[in-house]
C-alpha cells in the first residue's frame, strides 16, 4: 500500500468546509397528464382514480366539449375534454380518464367529473409551489403552473372549472 506525502493531500480550510445541504420533503404530490397538446395536473388528493376510456353515453344537444356520461360504480360522472374547448384536440381519442372530486356544499355527496388524457404521464412529487403569477390569465380554471421534466404544467382549479365548462350535469 503505497502512502501519499502529507503535502500532496487536499488541505481544507475552515472557509472550504461545505454544511451539508438540507433537502426538503416533497410537500405536494399531482397527477400529470396531457390532454390534447396541453400539459395539466391535479393534486392527487382530488383525484378518485384513473381509468381507461369508458363506453360513455352520449348527451342530446350537449356542448362540443362534453364528451358524454358515464357510470362509475352507479355513479354517474360526466366527461369533459379540456383540450376540445381550448382547440387544442388532435383528432386521437383520448385513452384514459382521470375521476377528479371535490366537496359541494355541506351534507351534499363529493361532486365527480371525468376529465379526458390522451397520456398519463404519472404522479409527480415536488416542493416547489405552483407558479401563480405565470398563469395564464384567460384560463379561469387553472390556478398556477407546475414545473414538470423541464415543462410546464397547468393546475387545474375543480371548483372554477364548472364556471370554464358549464354543464348543468356538474
């Protein structure tokens, strides 16, 4: 075993000692998927689950952008495709469905609504807080931006998306 000279070894100074750095727990965690050319995300908390594309019943004199209805365990759920309203659909079929629910008023049952992905692009752990200022200000359902794989992403807000998407269903 060869022994290098006390001289050739790195000296550190007082001022070269480097504290370790302390590493945040990721306090937020979302569900990111793309719909349309779009980008979006929802806190997991909201989100029920996430399921291939249904069979969906079609609604008589509906607006373009919902899709239809759906029963999830003898709930009936409407879809909505984001990136139909936005005119950012390209003419694929979306593939999967993400089941998002919020809390209504007191004593009423959570509401449900299935939103139209065209890719899952899976649950994103951060502590980073969403990007408010940078939102796009004509977009009344989206409530920040996350930063995702060099990207951004659209937080969406559930409560203000039935103002974005009025349908009597939600």
């Amino acid at each position: 075993m060869s022994r290098v000279p006390m001289s050739m070894k790195p000296q550190l100074k007082k001022q070269d000692h480097v504290e370790p750095r302390e590493e945040r727990a990721p306090d937020s965690q979302y569900c990111v998927f793309r719909c349309g050319r779009e980008r979006y995300c929802l806190s997991v908390l909201e989100v029920e689950e996430v399921v291939s594309w249904p069979v969906l019943s079609r609604m008589p004199l509906a607006p373009p952008f919902l899709k239809g209805i759906f029963s999830l365990r003898g709930v009936i759920v409407p879809v909505l495709d984001i990136a139909y309203r936005e005119e950012r659909r390209s003419d694929a079929q979306p593939s999967h469905l993400v089941v998002a629910a919020w809390r209504g008023d007191a004593g009423r049952d959570p509401l449900r609504v299935g939103l139209a992905a065209d890719e899952m692009l899976g649950a994103f752990a951060t502590s980073e807080p969403l990007l408010v200022e940078e939102a796009p200000r004509d977009a009344v359902h989206c409530r920040g931006l996350l930063r995702h794989d060099n990207r951004l992403a659209l937080a969406l807000d559930l409560r203000r998306l039935s103002e974005a998407f009025p349908v009597p269903v939600i």
